[in-house]
C-alpha cells in the first residue's frame, strides 16, 4: 500500500532545496533499512516513529522495518498552468496521480535569489497556484459532464449519481472554492476521490523560512498558518536550507547541530509525520524476534483490511486479530507480560484498528 505526497510550489520558493534533503535522508536510511527506493524525482522514506525501537527492544527484534511514504518533486508551477503555460500539463498531470499536495511557500526575504512575481507574499503564491488548479478542475469536469447529461437524461442512473457529484463540486469551483470543500456522504468518498481532481487533495503547507525563523516562525509563516487554519488545511515550519545541511551530517553530530539552532529534531521529521497524519493513516505493529515492523492502514480500518495489509491471504482467511495496546506491550515488557496483565485481547472481524496496535493475524489458509 504506497502513499505519495507531492511537492509543489512556485519556482525558487525552495521546493527542490527540500526534496533534496529528503532524498538525501532516503539514501542515507537505505543502509539501515530495507527497499528504499529512490528515482530522480521520487523519494521514498521512512515515517520516524520512536515507538518502533522500543518495541524492536523489548522483542529482541533482529531487524526493524519502519512504515513509509513517498514524496514526488512536482514540475514547478507558474500563472497560466491550467493553460499548458510553462510545464503546465506535466505538473498537472503528475498531481493527479499522488495522494495529498504538500504545497512549498516562500516565507524568507533573500535578495539574492528572486521571486518569480518580484514579491514576498505566501499567501498570495498559495492563491494563485490554488486557482490555476481551481481552472484546470473546472474545465475538466465540464468536458466531463457534457456527455453524462445525455446519458442521465436517458434514464441511466449512474450517469445521474456521477453527475450529481461533479455538480456538487463544480458549484463550489465556480464560486472560486477547492473541490476538497465538497461535502460527501460516507458512499460518495470513493466515487469523488475517482474524480482525481487537484483541488480535492488534502494540502499541507510548508513554510520555508530562513535559518533565524526555524525554531520560531516569522510574519509569513504566521500569516500562512492563519490561512490554513481558515481552510482546514495543515502547515508546518521549515527551513530548507537547514534541512539540506543536515541531511548531509552524520547522525551523532546532528543533535548538537540542532540544537544550537533552537531544535528539537529534523523538521523533515514534522514533515514527514504531517503528510503522513494528512493522508488520515495509522500505524500497527508486528513484534517479535525476526523483526518489529510498522504497517500503515487508514483511520477506520477494521482488523481483515489490516491484514490483508500484509498479504491478501491474511484478509480473505482472517479468523481473528490477536491484539495488545502498545501501552500495554511496553508496561507488560512483551507480550508475555501483557498477557499476565489480562490485556492480551482476541478481535474479531468489526474491530476497528487502533494507532499503536500490536498484532498478530490468525487466519485459514
């Protein structure tokens, strides 16, 4: 199960400045861990998740496998892309085809490097990339919807439920609002997500400040983080720059590096977590001494779909989940103890799959 997030953004806002520190920290856990693939504009890297090497500890695991998400560099946008301007269809095209937009703003003053709009205006950038994408949703659902009008005048009732729903999001692109906006019945959200419109994609707004602001943010980000919070949208704060920088340290000097600047941890780190809380997805675990190994699902899964995460015959045998709250593994020190504790649990097909879940799968071959 892959989940990609693009990196989008105006020319010179940073955005390849940050994917090449995360495909730098791709490149660096390849040594650590298994199947890291990386291609000239893809990144795939592990969700950093402590809870992973407390359980790979207590199981004694001889191997650790984090859970993983992709980011895909995206063509940089200019005016007029919804027109083929620039790499217009290019960078359309390949935004139809990931699964959230982890949008890079310009939130730093830098004489030496130019904005392609001569100004320093986030909100503003996050305005006309939104309405190039708003356009190009637009004249793809009326080309759509031209040729459904016949076929639900006929009678035909999936036309006329497909054309319901694209309605729905025309009324609001034409009032200048994003698609994600939509307000859908639980049976319309995989039927609007196969509209593949751009607006329809959970968005995650990356503040790229100078090296100053990192620990604390600026007027910009503060201004951007008012915006999303009116949207419903994410934003974080992030230098690129430094990012870069620690990408290519080595583990034990990066603590003292960050440090100094007032940090806690990689900001690729908060990066990573956001796209990965953006995209609405959790994480189980498998334990024990061959490997502790993270497995992502979405919020809501129930335990055959979890299984079914780790092969499909899991899913189509599934019997029952053998479960335990990771609370419960740590406090018990194993499953041993978690047992002796009376939190060692059975589920059955219903049950819903919590965050921190340690599983293991009965199942019919």
């Amino acid at each position: 199960m892959g989940f990609k997030c693009g990196i989008v953004g105006l020319p010179n806002v940073g955005k390849s400045t940050l994917f090449n520190a995360l495909t730098q920290t791709a490149a660096a856990q390849a040594a650590n861990y298994p199947f890291c693939t990386i291609e000239p504009n893809v990144g795939d890297v592990a969700v950093p998740d402590a809870r992973l090497d407390t359980l790979a500890k207590i199981a004694n695991s001889a191997q650790i496998v984090p859970t993983r998400i992709t980011f895909v560099d995206i063509a940089g946008l200019v005016r007029g892309a919804s027109k083929g301007e620039g790499l217009g269809n290019q960078f359309l095209a390949n935004i139809r085809e990931v699964d959230a937009i982890v949008h890079v703003l310009r939130c730093f003053e830098d004489g030496d490097i130019t904005h392609v709009e001569n100004r320093i205006d986030p909100v503003s950038d996050a305005d006309t990339v939104e309405t190039e994408l708003m356009l190009a949703d637009l004249d793809s659902l009326e080309k759509r919807i031209k040729p459904l009008e016949k076929k639900a005048n006929s009678g035909e009732k999936e036309a006329k439920e497909q054309l319901a729903l694209m309605m729905k999001a025309v009324t609001l692109l034409r009032d200048g609002k994003p698609a994600r906006n939509v307000e859908l019945t639980p049976e319309e959200k995989e039927p609007f997500r196969q509209l593949q419109l751009l607006t329809g994609k959970p968005v995650l707004y990356a503040c790229n400040v100078d090296e100053g602001s990192a620990a604390t943010g600026n007027k910009f980000s503060e201004a951007v983080a008012a915006m999303a919070k009116r949207q419903g949208a994410g934003a974080i704060v992030i230098s690129c720059r430094i990012e870069e920088e620690v990408a290519q340290l080595a583990a034990e000097e990066r603590t003292e590096f960050l440090s100094a600047l007032g940090l806690e941890e990689p900001g690729l780190n908060r990066l990573i977590r956001a796209g990965y809380d953006l995209l609405g997805l959790i994480t189980f675990f498998t334990a024990g001494p061959k490997e502790s190994k993270a497995w992502t699902v979405t919020r809501g899964s129930r335990a055959p779909q979890a299984a079914g995460v780790i092969h499909t015959d899991f899913e189509a045998g599934f019997i029952r989940a053998e479960t335990i709250a990771y609370a419960d593994y740590v406090a018990g020190g194993g499953e041993a103890g978690a047992r002796e504790a009376g939190k060692f649990r059975l589920e059955g097909k219903d049950y819903v799959v919590q965050d921190g879940d340690v599983m293991h799968f009965r199942f019919n071959n």
